[in-house]
C-alpha cells in the first residue's frame, strides 16, 4: 500500500505541474514587463551539498556598480510546483526602482524532495550573498517570496536574524502547516468573492503537504510555521499581503497580530504592515485577470519597494 501511495502522489503532482504550466502559459500576458534598464542573467549558487547547486535568476539594474544593496525572492509552489521566473514582474520592478540586485532563487521540491531540502536551499542563497561582500551589499539584504516561498523567507528572516536579514516582503504566505488529517482552509477566507486569483482546496493544500512534508516533520517547528516564532525574532520591518478571498488570509492576519501587537496587524511605527486586500484571492497578482487586480498589484509592488527602501535605510 506504502508504494502504491507513494505511486498516486507522483502522478498527482506531475499532473498539477502540467496543468499550473497551462495556466501560466496562457496567462503570460498579464505577467509582461520591459526589461529595459535591467540585465537578466540566470546564475547558480553553491548548495551545502557538495557537488551540488541551486538556479536562480539574477536581476542587476544597468550601469550601476557592485557593490548593491540584495533583496532575495523565492516563488509560490506549494513546495511541489515548478515555477522560477514566474515573479518576473516584481524582480524587474524592484531592481529598476531600489538600484538593487534581485535574486529570484530556486529551491527543491517534493515529492522528489522533501523536508528540509527547500528549507536549506532558501537559507543557503542567504549565506552565498553575505559570503559574497565585494559583490553584494551585506548590511542591506532583505528577502521575500510568495505562498510557500513566503513562508520560507518569513521562517528564515527570524532563523538568521536582523544582523543578516534587515526586512522581510511576504506575499499571502503559509504562516501554520498542519498535519494531513488537520486541514481545513475553506473557513480561513473572509469573502467568497474575488475578481483574480485561485482558491487553495482542502483537497491541494493536503497533496502539497504530503508531498513535501515527511511524516516525521515537526509542524510545530517554528521554521516550518513562522506563526509559532516569536515576534521579537523577526526584522523591525515586516510588510505582509493577503487577498481577502485568500483561504490563507486567517493565518496571515494572525501572524501579523501577533507580531505587532495590534488588532488589524499594523504596528504604530508602521515598520510591520499588513496589506488587507478586498476581493482578491491566491495569487492575485500573478493571475490578474481585470483592470482592478493589475492596479491592487502595482499599489502592493510600491509598498514593497517603500518598505525595502526604509529598511535598508535604517541599516545605514
């Protein structure tokens, strides 16, 4: 039966992978950005393990000189999905208008691999840029993702802290796993209705769970969901984004209330923010399919880069 399973939760992945392929490719349009001012390179970056390396896609604004202030960016997945380049938009935008170097990295996914692979690999990109100080800026890193890769740059955000990691940008992350027979997401969502986007089912969120999470990882680990951290391990500048349709978006807003100690998760310094969205849902931004959706995207990628820009301001 073990291998039978085993069987089943591969050939559902490759099929979601084909399916999420068709939908980003038909779906490109809504994505597309100049690249004028910016040098697109893909790179590799050394893994702990030996012989081995992660792709990322490296993002320089032109005629600027090393060293350049970092900010890091890993994909929404599900930990299973493959999807580098698909934040192509916002690693463009954010390169052009901070003048900083984007790092748009890859990382592992289940079933192939499993936990802690991707976990390793988020946390690796960190330390080949701080080991990098005649490239990069290492007084001035920040980190962000989407989904699982929000997630992921939440946990490690606290894990390195605020010496190596000044400000954290998280886009409707997972911030508390649960066991497979614990999901239920379809309460988490406070409307129904959204103009773009994708609903995460309970049925997806345990296929994600399964395939990357060994039945030995601990969900309760901290590095695993950021939510059980505590708020003074993370940076002093946290901005957080969640549609309202987002079956993720009860997790996310309780995450910021616990980090900021207010009742709608923004802080009186307002260095930790949370962006409610109205009637949006998962990955709103990268499957935009109105007018409104693009502007709500626009508005999020702005705030970001203020809030970016403050950080490694009061780094300085």
């Amino acid at each position: 039966m073990a291998v039978l399973r085993k069987m089943i939760l591969y050939l559902t992945s490759y099929f979601m992978r084909i399916v999420d392929w068709i939908n980003i490719g038909t779906s490109r349009k809504c994505r597309a950005i100049s690249r004028e001012g910016v040098k697109v390179e893909h790179i590799r970056i050394p893994s702990r393990d030996n012989g081995r390396y992660i792709r990322a896609i490296r993002y320089t604004p032109i005629g600027e000189t090393a060293p350049l202030p970092v900010h890091l960016n890993w994909h929404a997945s599900g930990w299973m999905l493959k999807r580098l380049g698909l934040d192509r938009h916002m690693c463009v935008k954010l390169a052009r208008e901070l003048r900083c170097i984007v790092l748009d990295c890859d990382y592992r996914k289940g079933p192939e691999n499993q936990y802690p692979a991707a976990h390793n690999d988020t946390e690796d990109a960190v330390f080949y840029v701080h080991a990098n100080p005649k490239q990069f800026d290492v007084n001035r890193v920040t980190v962000g993702g989407s989904s699982a890769g929000a997630c992921m740059a939440l946990s490690l955000s606290a894990r390195l802290g605020e010496q190596r990691v000044k400000g954290c940008f998280a886009m409707y992350p997972v911030t508390r796993l649960l066991p497979v027979e614990r999901i239920n997401s379809s309460q988490h969502a406070i409307s129904t209705t959204f103009r773009s986007g994708i609903v995460i089912s309970d049925w997806a969120m345990k296929v994600f769970t399964l395939a990357y999470f060994t039945p030995k990882a601990n969900m309760d680990d901290p590095r695993i969901s950021p939510l059980l951290d505590e708020p003074s391990r993370f940076p002093k500048h946290v901005l957080l984004v969640c549609g309202e349709a987002d079956t993720l978006y009860k997790g996310c807003r309780d995450f910021m209330v616990k980090i900021t100690g207010s009742e709608d998760g923004t802080n009186e310094s307002m260095t930790r923010t949370f962006i409610s969205i109205p009637n949006e849902a998962h990955e709103f931004n990268n499957f935009a399919s109105v007018r409104e959706s693009v502007e709500w995207r626009d508005k999020v990628e702005d705030s970001a880069i203020q809030m970016i820009r403050a950080a490694w301001n009061a780094a300085a």
